[in-house]
C-alpha cells in the first residue's frame, strides 16, 4: 500500500469475502518530546484507517510502546483514548503476557499488540505470545496473530537487480576513447538544464559501458527460494546463545548470566548481518 513511512508499513491481505488492511506500526519511544512525537503518529494512524476502513477489515500491530495493562503513563493514556476513538479491540481471550524486556534486566511490560475494529464480525484470529526465546536476538518476543481466512492467489512478482559492474573486465582503452568521442560530438548549447547534462552523461556512460565489457549491467533474478543463510559462524553462534539461554532459564535472578545470554544473542545478531552483507556483495557481483 502507499501509505506510511519509516514507522509505519501498510500491508493490503487478498483475503476472500472481504480483504484485510494490516498496519503494522512501531511508536516512538521515550524521550523529551515523546509525548509530541507519540500523539502525531496515532494522528497518522487515524487517517490511515478512516481511508481504508470502507473497503478492507482492519487490523492494527506492532510496538506500540505502550501498555493497555497500566495507568501510569501519559502514552497508556493516549493509546487507551486512541482505541477507543477508533473503536477497536482486542479479540477475546486476549493473553496477557509481558512482550518486552528491558536492558536494565530488571523491568518488562506488554506493549505489543493486535487490534482490530470494532465493528469486524467476520474477522476471526486468535494470538499467543511466546517465552524468550535462546535465538531471538529482540528484546521483545514473539507475538503471533494467526487469521482465519483463505488468500487469493496472485501471480508471483519477479523481482530482478542489476549486478555491480566488473570493471576488471572492462577495455579502458575503448571506453575512454568512446566516451572522448562521444563527448565531442554533443551539442552542449542545446542542454538547458543541470538534470538534462546529467542524463546525457549518465546514458553515455552505460552505453559505452556496454561497448567495452561483458555482461554490463546485467540483470538477475532475486529469488527467496531455498535454505535460509546458514554458516560456521552462525552455527557457532547460535550454539552458544542457546547454551546461555538455558543456563539463565536455570536461575533467572543471577544477573551475570543474563548478562552473558544478552551477550551471546548480541554476536548471534552480529554473526547474521555479516553473513546477509557478504551473500548481498556476491549476489551483486556474480
């Protein structure tokens, strides 16, 4: 959907019957003018479901940075009059259950959700909320809505990325000397504009680019099919952040273990960025 922005995705679900409007949202947080910032994004959510709340079921989830479980804070309150302005609910037999622990390793709290309106008979889902998990690297933990509901099938989307030039491969001698050429015959008097120059020189670039190496600027096609990224590293990881886990599950007061499980999930998450960074630099120079 082309609603949202870094905090907010608006994901439209092809369900039969009627189709679903999932906002999925991350609130801010606290600091000197959270109070602000939180109030101006329950404004955008607002509008973001009187569009869409005609033609799609809705369903509201994410961080919501804020508990329905507690009346001590300014943002409780504002989500609590939010949810009620917009008549929405959760479904019943809700769990209530703390989702986020926080780094001091002492506080945790239920702030995330899923809502849906008020008026949505047809609509029908139940949630659960896991225990921490040994590889979940979040400080939050798993929340699952599971809907009842069959999708329309569409076509899959190819999705395709330019690979990142070899210039090892490239003839310098015929791309400079195309380019030198090319430049000579341009009639500069007719470029009006900054865009109009930059164009030009973009298209004579990649054009002799062509000229003078194989495969330029080739197409490929991203696929997501197959094994998720996996190595020694990640392995080794995750062998660790488990047997951590399992040790602070032992004994949950004994602080210096849950600070050597924080520790472990940490290189854990660092193991997998590193692994997703170089499968994207090999993908892009294959």
């Amino acid at each position: 959907m082309p609603d949202g922005n870094e905090r907010i995705i608006v994901i439209a679900l092809n369900t039969k019957v009627h189709p679903i409007c999932l906002i999925n949202v991350y609130m801010p947080s606290g600091n000197e003018n959270c109070d602000d910032k939180y109030k101006d994004m329950l404004a955008q959510l607002e509008e973001i479901i009187e569009k869409y709340q005609e033609k799609y079921h809705i369903m509201l989830c994410g961080d919501l940075n804020a508990s329905l479980h507690r009346d001590n804070r300014s943002r409780d309150m504002f989500l609590k009059q939010f949810i009620i302005n917009n008549e929405l609910e959760l479904e019943n037999k809700y769990p209530i259950k703390p989702t986020f622990y926080n780094h001091n390793k002492i506080s945790k709290s239920q702030i995330d959700y899923f809502l849906h309106k008020r008026a949505v008979k047809n609509i029908q889902y139940t949630v659960s909320i896991l225990n921490i998990q040994p590889l979940n690297v979040s400080d939050h933990t798993i929340v699952i809505a599971e809907v009842i509901g069959i999708l329309n099938r569409k076509q899959r989307q190819i999705t395709k990325m330019l690979k990142r030039p070899d210039w090892r491969k490239c003839d310098k001698d015929i791309y400079q000397e195309t380019i030198a050429t090319k430049l000579k015959e341009i009639d500069f008097t007719t470029i009006k504009t900054t865009t109009e120059a930059i164009e030009n020189l973009e298209n004579i670039f990649h054009h002799r680019g062509n000229l003078s190496m194989p495969k330029y600027r080739k197409q490929s096609i991203v696929t997501t099919n197959g094994k998720s990224i996996w190595n020694q590293d990640i392995n080794n990881a995750s062998r660790k952040s488990k047997e951590a886990f399992y040790l602070w599950k032992q004994d949950h007061q004994n602080h210096e273990l849950k600070n050597e499980m924080q520790t472990a999930k940490r290189q854990l998450r660092s193991a997998q960025r590193r692994t997703q960074a170089l499968k994207r630099i090999a993908l892009q120079r294959k």
